[in-house]
C-alpha cells in the first residue's frame, strides 16, 4: 500500500480512508480479490501445485491460501478446481441436443 500511496502522491492513512470510499472496499479486501481471481486463472490454466501458487501470489503458505479462498469464495482451491475443470466427454451427444431431433 505504501509503494500505491507514494504514485498517488498521498499518504497511505488517506489512502486506506478514501479507497472504500471510492470503490466501495477496503484495500485490503481489494487486494485479496485480484489474487483469488489470479490463483483461479492459474488453477483454471493448469497450475497444480497449490505450494508454488500460494508463494508465488505472495501468500505465507498453502493453507494460507487455501483458507483465504474458502473465506472470500465458500469453497477450497481443490473443490474450485474440479467446477473449473471441464467434464470429460463420455462421446456421445444428448438426445436432445442431437442434429434435426426436436
């Protein structure tokens, strides 16, 4: 926040104060939210290791990270995974999805 504040040219007490202010959230809770959307990107794009995720997005550890998405998102990285991951196709087409069935 201190490296935000000093390009604004403010000091980060006003920063803090006027942030929710304007956007409606703490910077804190703003913060937290990019890197959940980026860990979801990146779980979304392959990344397994929940270890090199959580450090790499600047967070203690793996449980770190694990109990931040649960708060802000209901649900653990492994549980967000498999609703990000698609379906595996068993081949066949539903019936009422098939070419020239009503």
């Amino acid at each position: 926040m201190f490296s935000l504040a000093q390009l604004l040219g403010v000091s980060p007490y006003r920063l803090s104060r006027a942030f929710p202010r304007e956007l409606g959230v703490t910077v804190t809770h703003y913060r937290q939210r990019v890197r959940i959307g980026r860990a979801l990107d990146r779980r979304e794009a392959g990344e397994d290791s929940l270890g090199t995720l959580a450090a790499d997005l600047g967070y203690a550890d793996q449980a770190h990270l694990t109990r931040t998405m649960r708060q802000y998102l209901g649900s653990t990285p492994a549980a967000l995974r498999r609703l990000l991951t698609p379906a595996q196709s068993t081949g066949t087409t539903p019936t009422a999805c098939r070419e020239g069935e009503p």
